[in-house]
C-alpha cells in the first residue's frame, strides 16, 4: 500500500520551533517580561521586550550565532498564525536601551580601574522565568553567580584586558540549587578601562 502525503507550501525546516513559541506564550513570557522591565516605546505599535528577546532566542534555537541570522529566520517564524517578531535592527535597538551604568572598580593592588555590570533588572527577569518555569520554589535557596571567560578579539571596540590583550570578558551569570548549574544571561563587562 501507498501513502500519500498531503504537503502544504508553508513547509519549514524550523517548524520544531513553533512548539517553543507555543511554549513560551503560555508561560506567559512576554507578559512577565513587559511588567519587569517596563513597557517599551511609546506607542503600542513598538514591538515589547518580550518580542525582542523571543526573536532572539528562538533564533538561536534555530543555530543563529549572531543578530542579523534573525532576518534570515525571521520569515520562518512569520508563518506561524498570529506571529510578530522583530529583525535583527529592532533587537540590536531593544537590548542597547536595557543597557546598564557600568560600576567602575580600581584595584588598590595595581591602580587599574575595572568595570563590571549587575544588570540588575535582567536577572530579576531571568530569576522570575525560572520560578514560573517550576524550576525554583517561591522561598528557596538560590545562589546567584557568575564567571568570566576571556575572549581575544582585535575589533573596533575591544578593550584592553588584565590579560594584557584587546578583546572581551563575557559573563555568564549561573544560578546554583540542589547542584544544579543553568546558564543565564552572557553580556560582554568587566573590561579594564
């Protein structure tokens, strides 16, 4: 016996993702995010953060290493029902306006001045997701931390490290309970000035 398959012209190699955008809208991810971090522009025609950092994490579900891979996918994400993302220019817009004071550090050793980022706000948001998630209990024990990792990298906006190289010292903010270790949040800080 034959079997037959109907196809449809929407056919896409990403269609796994519809799942986590379907996940995501019923955790109501979008909606915590718009009460943490405020409302964004001022007009309701201005894609919210959650959009931004949906569009940004379902591309990199999608094997996107960088913003503008988001206008490569974003196509793809548009073909689920009542779906609006935004490009690469729109995230690259949203995250700059998240952006933090740096708090400036000088060493009493060495004299050098070193500056870090709390990015106090994102990790309140991030603790609320993972609570909403089931993955931490309202009262328990959460121990928040983070660790560098020295990237060499000889760009236009590279700063000269500790390490006596231009580049950039990403943070990577963990959250530790019970031995379990999730990644959260990477930022480029802590670079000597």
């Amino acid at each position: 016996m034959t079997k037959v398959a109907i196809k449809n012209e929407n056919i896409t190699s990403f269609g796994g993702i519809y799942h986590i955008m379907d996940v995501f809208s019923k955790l109501g991810f979008e909606k915590l995010t718009e009460s943490v971090l405020g409302k964004r522009g001022c007009s309701d025609r201005a894609f919210s953060h959650g959009s931004i950092f949906g569009s940004l994490f379902f591309s990199y579900l999608c094997g996107g290493e960088c913003l503008e891979d988001i206008n490569v996918l974003i196509e793809q994400f548009r073909q689920r029902p009542d779906t609006q993302l935004p490009g690469a220019d729109t995230v690259g817009r949203g995250l700059k306006e998240l952006a933090e004071e740096n708090v400036v550090y000088k060493s009493e050793t060495s004299g050098k001045s070193y500056s870090f980022n709390t990015a106090e706000k994102l990790n309140i948001l991030l603790l609320r997701m993972i609570r909403r998630m089931g993955l931490i209990k309202v009262g328990s024990h959460v121990d928040l931390d983070f660790d560098h990792q020295f990237i060499p990298a000889h760009k236009f906006d590279a700063k000269y490290s500790y390490k006596q190289d231009f580049g950039s010292n990403a943070k990577l903010n963990i959250i530790y309970w019970t031995s379990i270790r999730l990644m959260l949040f990477e930022q480029k800080q802590n670079q000597v000035l």
